[in-house]
C-alpha cells in the first residue's frame, strides 16, 4: 500500500509566558488505509479522530511540546489506544499543560518510527524547545519540522525554554544537510524545501532572532 501524507488544520490557542495567542496548526496523518501516525495533535480529538477514520492510530509523536501542539494528544490517545511520543527534554513544559499525564514513550535522537511504510528517523532539534524535533523520511523526500523551520526562516525564540543560536546550530547541522529537494512540512502555515530555505541562513543569523 502507498504511503501518503494528509494535513488538517486546526485552531485553537497558544499559551506561555503568560501570553495566549490565536492560532492555526498543522497535523500531520502519515500511513496507509490500514495504519498511520499523527504527528502533532493539536486542540481538537475529535477532528484528527475523524480523519484517521478507521484506521488504526498507533503513534502520536509530539516534535514538541508547547501547549498547542499537545493539548489533544491525550483525550485522542484515550479515544483511540494510540501511545504519545515527546523528547524528554520537553517534560518541563508538557507538564505545563498535562500535569497529571506523562508520555507513553521517549524519543530518542536517531531512532526510526515505522507506520505503514513509513519510515521517520527522529532528528533532536532543540532551539525553539529543549525537546524539539524533525522527522525525516528519505523514502518520501520529507522531513516534519514542528516549529524549528518554517517557509522563510526559524521557529520563534523569544520565550522561555527557547534559545536563537540553539536553533540555528540545529537548522544548519541537522536540517541544511539534507537534500535541497527534500520537502519541509511545518507546524504552522505552507510548507517549504530545504532548497529554497538553505540561501537565507547568513540573513537569520544577521537579523538575530
């Protein structure tokens, strides 16, 4: 069976800080018609729940852990038997917003997550969180950046667990590298490549932030 990649969108709100900000989020739903992993549920079970329809949820593999990436991942784990996968670098702040429901299960840097063919090697990520994240399939010509890359530059750091020249060391280590051609599905708004992104790192450095 053909391994494809869906996108649903959903809003909701993100908090820390002690700011709350309106937002719009992509989930990530990876399989086949039998299986498949969601990669962020973020603010409505119900609505990834019904996009994985009837097939079997195995893994729901969180690139971080800031409240509107995770703040589903738990009532769509008790909705459909799927085990929660975070960094445990970020245990900090999942506990922030779940601070009665631990992961099922650590990601590892360098550990590959099988689903329906898909093959997602964990590449730890930190700078926009401790325990940030990107998930990269060869196979598919894909990574899933969270909130590291986004078309037109890095993830914000200007709160708290996150650090600029954290996360630029991460880009240009573990993301640059990979094929120009290799497409970047992110956590908010249009997707992107490493191609068209890689240009512009002197220019992120120069503006700082």
């Amino acid at each position: 069976m053909t391994v494809r990649i869906e996108r649903l969108v959903t809003a909701g709100q993100f908090t820390l800080d002690g700011g709350t900000w309106d937002v719009e989020n992509n989930v990530w739903i990876v399989g086949d018609e039998r299986e498949v992993i969601v990669i962020d549920a973020a603010h409505d079970a119900r609505a990834i729940a019904d996009a994985v329809d009837d097939r079997r949820l195995i893994a729901i593999v969180c690139t971080h852990a800031h409240n509107d990436h995770v703040n589903a991942a738990p009532e769509l784990a008790d909705l459909t038997g799927a085990t929660i996968w975070l960094h445990p670098d970020d245990l900090p702040l999942w506990k922030q917003t779940h601070p009665d429901r631990d992961p099922d299960r650590h990601l590892l840097d360098g550990q590959v997550i099988e689903a329906a063919g898909a093959d997602l090697t964990v590449l730890h990520t930190p700078g926009h969180a401790p325990g940030a994240v990107c998930l990269y399939d060869p196979g598919l010509g894909t990574v899933f950046s969270g909130d590291t890359l986004f078309q037109g530059g890095p993830g914000a750091t200007g709160r708290s667990h996150s650090h600029f020249p954290t996360i630029i060391d991460s880009i240009r280590d573990r993301l640059l590298t990979l094929p120009p051609e290799t497409k970047v599905l992110t956590g908010h708004g249009d997707s992107t490549t490493i191609g068209a992104e890689a240009p512009h790192l002197e220019e992120w450095i120069a503006r700082g932030h």
